[in-house]
C-alpha cells in the first residue's frame, strides 16, 4: 500500500496509486500490521530490536529505512539515527536517542557478527542493550547473514528477522519470519547456513526510501567513509610507523576499511580508496576465507 503521513492529524493515510507522489512510502501490508503490533508493544515500556539481513546488494539498508520512516511516523533522520561502523560514534547516538525513540544498524556486522564475539564492543552490546531497554527503543539491526549473528541477539533479543533477496537480479523482496519462525529458522538452519530450512511467515515487496536517495545522505555517507578511512590511516601510522612501509600501511588500511564496509559496492569503496573493484572483490574474498578459517579453528 501507499502511505502518506499527515502531520495535521498525526496518522499514516493510504494513497490511492495515480495521487503517489516520490516523498510517499509504500509498504507491505502484512508488513504495516506487524509494524502496528511492535509499536503498541513499544508503547507499553518495551523495546522492540528487528533483524534485516540479506546478501550483498539485495537492499537491507532501504528496507530498515522503510520499516524505521513508518516507526517514526515519518520523522527518521538518517544522519542521526543510522549507525554505521564506527563505534563511537554509535555509542554518542544510542545516548542521545530519546525514550522510545528508533535507532538502525547500518551494516551492524561490526558489531554483531559472531567471529567478532572476543571483541571489547561485541562485549559491551549487551550493556547496550539494556540502555534499548531502558530507553524503550525500536532498533532495526541490517546484516549480511542471519546465520553469522551470535545467538544472544538472533534468539533472545530481537522480535522478528526479514531476509530481503533478489529475484530475476531485481531489488524490492523479502521474507518475514516471526519470533518463533525466526528462532526455528535459527536453530535448524545453522549448521549448514541453510536460509530456506523453515517456511518464513510471510513474503513481501517493498521499494525505495527517498531519504537514502537524496544527494544531502549520499555526500554524508561519502565523508563519513572518508573520515573512516584517515582514522585508519592514523591508527597505523601511529602504531607502526617503524615496522610498516607506507606501502604496508595503505594496504592494512584497504583491508580494515574493506572488513568494516563488506556490504558496499567494489566501485564505490574503490574510488575512495583508489583501488580497482578486481582487486575490491579480491580483498572482500580474502576476508571472508579469513573468516572462514577462525571460525573452523574455534570448532
């Protein structure tokens, strides 16, 4: 359906498709119920956290700017409510996010992947998330694989996992799976990262979320991987600066910002960090057999 929300009455009205106009959201209607149902329950001094995951390129980020543009009754910012990989920096948001307010996870896997579990703020998530709790929060949480997300966060802690997927190479579907679908999908499907090991609840479409796609969010997306990558730089140069040649360095600080930014496109990671999108790709496989590697030694 085509939503349009009026702030003289405070309330989301359908719109007829011939009136729709770019600022309009459309949303799945199974999708709105669901949504309605965790905003009553966010009302009554809880907090509600929604997985999104899904493989590279399938739309995660817009479908949790969807979900939280309706939450919010059309007052999302996501400058100040999407958190990227930058630690600090989603710690000062999650502090200053008013009670039940809404926060995103922008490409969380810094944050919540598993392999990261030894990690200081993997750590400190679950006094994280006991300030969401505290503060009433809607978190939507966007990762690459349901699978690679510890089980604290993908069982215990989030309501309901959306899986967005291309079809004919083509954006815009996901499938839902509700709290017990989710943890069944969970624990059956693990073992072998089997996504369709359990029938989701339902499936839906969704489409575009105009405030990713202004140019104001692109070039604060641009500088924040800007500002990611000097910190990077300074980071080696400092603690390596008699060990490393600068060579050396440009090249630990490709594979950091590559890690922490796995969802973004080898051309537009490319051009920041002056590098061909072969050798983009190249470094995004050596990640992930790195990865694989960990997590065949810990088992």
């Amino acid at each position: 359906m085509i939503l349009r929300f009026n702030k003289l009455s405070g309330e989301w009205q359908e719109i007829p498709r011939e009136e729709r106009q770019p600022t309009d959201l459309y949303l799945d209607g199974m999708l709105k119920k669901c949504l309605d149902h965790y905003k009553q329950v966010q009302r009554k001094d809880n907090d509600i956290v929604l997985i999104v995951s899904g493989a590279e390129g399938s739309g995660k980020s817009t479908l949790m700017a969807n979900i939280l543009e309706y939450i919010s009754d059309s007052a999302f910012d996501p400058k100040k409510e999407l958190i990227g990989a930058d630690y600090l920096d989603g710690l000062e948001k999650i502090e200053h996010t008013k009670k039940q307010g809404w926060l995103g996870f922008d490409e969380g896997n810094a944050f919540f992947l598993a392999t990261e579990t030894m990690k200081r703020e993997h750590r400190d998530l679950h006094k994280i998330f006991s300030i969401f709790r505290q503060k009433n929060l809607f978190v939507v949480i966007s990762l690459p694989g349901f699978f690679r997300i510890g089980s604290y966060f993908a069982l215990d802690r989030s309501a309901g996992l959306l899986r967005t997927y291309l079809v004919d190479a083509q954006r815009g579907y996901f499938a839902y799976y509700g709290k017990k679908v989710k943890d069944k999908l969970y624990r059956i499907g693990k073992q072998g990262h089997n996504e369709n090991a359990v029938r989701p609840t339902f499936r839906g479409r969704f489409g575009k979320c105009i405030k990713l796609e202004n140019e104001e969010y692109k070039d604060f997306k641009e500088q924040t991987l800007e500002d990611e990558i000097s910190k990077a730089k300074d980071k080696w140069r400092k603690s390596n600066k008699e060990t490393l040649t600068p060579k050396q360095i440009e090249q630990r600080v490709a594979l950091e910002v590559v890690e922490k930014n796995i969802e973004k496109t080898g051309v537009e990671l490319g051009e920041l960090l002056n590098l061909t999108p072969a050798r983009i790709s190249q470094l995004k496989r050596d990640i992930k057999l790195k990865n694989l590697v960990k997590k065949q030694l810990k088992t």
